[in-house]
C-alpha cells in the first residue's frame, strides 16, 4: 500500500494536469485548448463533489417530453441517468464548452450540443444530456430567425423532474415548454433526440 505524504494530492494532480495544459496552450488549436480545461475541471469537480445520478426510464422521459414540451423525442437507451437541479448548476458553472470557438460547419450549434452531451455521458455517466433541435424566434416579431441545435435534460427539482433547455454556448438554463424564453431569443423545440 502506498502512503500519501500530501494532504492534498488530488489537487496537486489536478494542478500539474492545468499546468500541463498552460505549456501546450501555444502549440495546441484553441478549441483543444478548452477542451483540455473542461476535461480537467469536469473531472475535477466528479471527483470533488461526489455526484451522484438519479435514474428514469424511456417511457417516461418520453411523457415528460410529451407533457411539458409537446415535441417529438427519440430516444436510444432504455435507462436514463440525471442530475439534480443544484449538482447540474455546479457542473455548468464549472464546464468550458462554452468558450469553444464557433466555427460555421465545423464547430456549430450542433456540435457543441453533442460534444457537451457527449462529456456529460463519459465523465460524469450522464446519459440524458439530449440534443434538442428547433428554430430560434425572435422575441419582438415572433418571426423565425433559424434553426439550432442546443441541449434538453431532465432535473430534479425539489420532489419532481422537469425538463430544461441548455445552451452550451453561454451556459443559459430554463425551465423548458415548446416555445421556451432563451433570454437573447425563444427557442421553439421541434425534435430531442436522447442517445
């Protein structure tokens, strides 16, 4: 067995991992460059604040898609595993997708929603992080201005699940209905695909 002779080596890793990635920041794509960060704060913060997921199954996130959004979903696995509204708020203040570099075709709104998806998945077992798609309004006119791709997720919230919209992009959560109030415009959600 081996002692540990610092009180804190969790965080001297951690520490030499973010120093590691400050001696790369010149040589690596920016986009890597957060990449990195996140990784290490998601991890970081899994290790940290012991999260752990509660449970729901397909039909029933299903429902509630159904429910409050009236929105088509589909959905991949039979078990889903989610946060509570606290442990999601934590993760998001903590995560760097956010400061990923948009870049049209190649890292856009649909990218940045699955990579986010796809972190939640790996580091924290995260499978109901869903890639919503639907068109962004204007909220003056109420006219169609495009269409986006942002993320759609189950938390618990006092004694109930709700669904919520994510933007990765600026880290933007709202209780989530079919037309739903994104602050800079309304997201109107026409599909959740959960993998």
């Amino acid at each position: 067995m081996v002692k540990v002779l610092w009180k804190d080596w969790r965080r001297l890793g951690f520490n030499l991992m973010r120093l590691g990635t400050r001696i790369v920041k010149p040589i690596v794509k920016e986009n890597q460059y957060w990449l990195l960060e996140t990784v290490i704060n998601d991890i970081e913060l899994c290790l940290e604040k012991d999260i752990s997921l509660l449970q729901i199954k397909l039909n029933e996130l299903e429902n509630l898609a159904k429910n409050q959004m009236n929105t088509h979903v589909w959905t991949w696995d039979s078990n889903y595993y989610y946060f509570k509204l606290e442990d999601f708020k934590a993760v998001k203040t903590r995560d760097f997708v956010d400061k990923i570099k948009w870049l049209a075709e190649i890292m856009d709104c649909d990218n940045i929603a699955s990579l986010f998806s796809s972190l939640m998945a790996v580091i924290f077992g995260c499978n109901s992080i869903g890639i919503a798609l639907g068109a962004v309004i204007d909220k003056d006119t109420n006219r169609v201005m495009g269409y986006h791709a942002y993320n759609c997720l189950p938390l618990k919230v006092d004694d109930k699940i709700e669904l919520y919209l994510y933007e990765p992009q600026n880290d933007y959560l709202a209780k989530a209905s079919k037309t739903t109030d994104m602050d800079w415009a309304k997201y109107r959600t026409d599909f959740i695909i959960w993998r």
